[in-house]
C-alpha cells in the first residue's frame, strides 16, 4: 500500500541530517493520499542511517496504524490533527533545528526582516502558545496541534501563504503541498531564524520588511501572476525584461 510515497517520505526523511535540520533522530517527514484518507510517516526513534523505505509507517486520519511493524512516530497524533483541518496541505515536516528552537524557547515570532523570509513565508512566522501541565499530561502531541490550528484561526492566517509555525518551548513544524516541499520549507525557516536572530543582536529597530517589498518578493513566486522561475512562456517573457 502506498510504495510510492513511503519512498518519497522516506528520502524526505533522510534530507533532514543532510540539511543539519536534525540532530540523532529528533525530526520527522509525512504525506498524505487524500484520496486514500491516509499518510505514511517516519518510525519513532529509528536512527536515520537505520532507516529503510519499507519501514515507513502507514496511518488513517485518526492517527492509527494501517500498515507497517514498527511503531509511528510519536509526534503521528499532532500529523493527523493538522491533516484534519489544514486541508490544502500535503506533507508536514518536524524538527528541532536550533535557531527556530530558539525563537520558540523565547515564545517569539520570527519576524520577517528579509527578503529570503519573504521569497516563502507571507510575513512573520507565528508563535503559538505553550502548552499548560493539563494539555501535556491528557494527550500531548493531540493538543500541540490544535494549538497550531487555534493560532491560525486567532490570527487570520492562510497555512498555505505561511507553512509554518513554532509552538512554544518545542519547535517549530513546516508544510508544504509535497513531502520535498515541506522538507524545503523546513531549510527556508531554520535560515530565516538565524538571519533574524542576528539582525536582532545587530539593531533595536524595526526591521520589518515594508508591506510592498514582502508583496514583491512573495508574489513574483506566488498564485497567478508569479514570475520566478520557469513557471511558463510569460514567466520566460517577465524575466526578458527583468
């Protein structure tokens, strides 16, 4: 079942030490078949260079397992909840990479200070909040994403405009129509981190990028009338006369 995207899942998977986004086993990749109401996702705790495609765990919506002998990993109950209400996604990628993880140990947003934020990202990646001792001791990973879900909802934010988010005091979780995509969007954040860690340390003044030049970076890669890239014959035509 699914032998495609167990191996599309698990070379994603196996980007994330390649791309210094993982450190022993602490991150994972999934996708999912809509069609099939059904995502494969990495195993718990399996070291990477142990790692096989057909070791790569099939899950229902409800986060039970379907197919698979090892058992998923145990972040499969936060997967699910976000499958379950950001229904545009296809992948979702989790890390602990130190420089998002420092923004969430800080209950921060990375703020959107440069244009390498805004190529992906359409303006600061949210913080949701912490999760309380009751939320922790019933059912962890389940409340970690419907506090992902309920910060979208406060704030008005299309997942698909920002894919990703931090929660606070853990780390941060990306999305993407692809399991490659997710993984990319996972990079994207982690360098975005840093560059807005430092230009903190450097200034105290808003760095924000201005509304216009986030539109510009966001869009020429974005929706209708994007321009980066070989998108199309009118793409090819923008970049003429870029």
């Amino acid at each position: 079942m699914l032998e495609t995207l167990k191996q599309r899942v698990y070379d994603a998977n196996m980007q994330l030490p390649k791309l210094g986004l993982v450190t022993f086993t602490w991150g994972n990749v999934s996708a999912i078949d809509r069609q099939q109401g059904l995502f494969v996702i990495k195993p718990s705790g399996v070291a990477y260079e142990q790692l096989r495609p057909q070791d790569m765990v099939v899950v229902n919506l409800q986060g039970q397992v379907v197919e698979g002998d090892l058992n998923p990993s145990s972040d499969t109950p936060t997967h699910a909840y976000l499958y379950r209400h950001f229904l545009t996604i296809g992948a979702i990628t989790h890390t602990h990479s130190p420089w998002a993880v420092a923004f969430a140990a800080a209950e921060m947003d990375i703020p959107a200070v440069s244009t390498t934020q805004a190529d992906t990202f359409y303006g600061d990646i949210p913080c949701a909040p912490a999760l309380n001792e009751q939320q922790i001791n019933t059912a962890y990973e389940l409340n970690t994403g419907k506090v992902i879900v309920d910060e979208f909802n406060k704030r008005q934010l299309d997942p698909d405009a920002v894919p990703a988010v931090l929660v606070s005091q853990h780390g941060p979780f990306t999305w993407g129509e692809s399991a490659e995509k997710s993984v990319y969007n996972a990079k994207v954040l982690e360098v975005s981190a840093e560059i807005a860690y430092h230009s903190l340390q450097l200034t105290h003044r808003n760095s924000h990028l201005p509304q216009y030049l986030l539109d510009k970076h966001y869009y020429r890669k974005h929706g209708q009338h994007a321009y980066y890239g070989q998108h199309s014959a009118e793409a090819k035509g923008h970049a003429a006369h870029a």
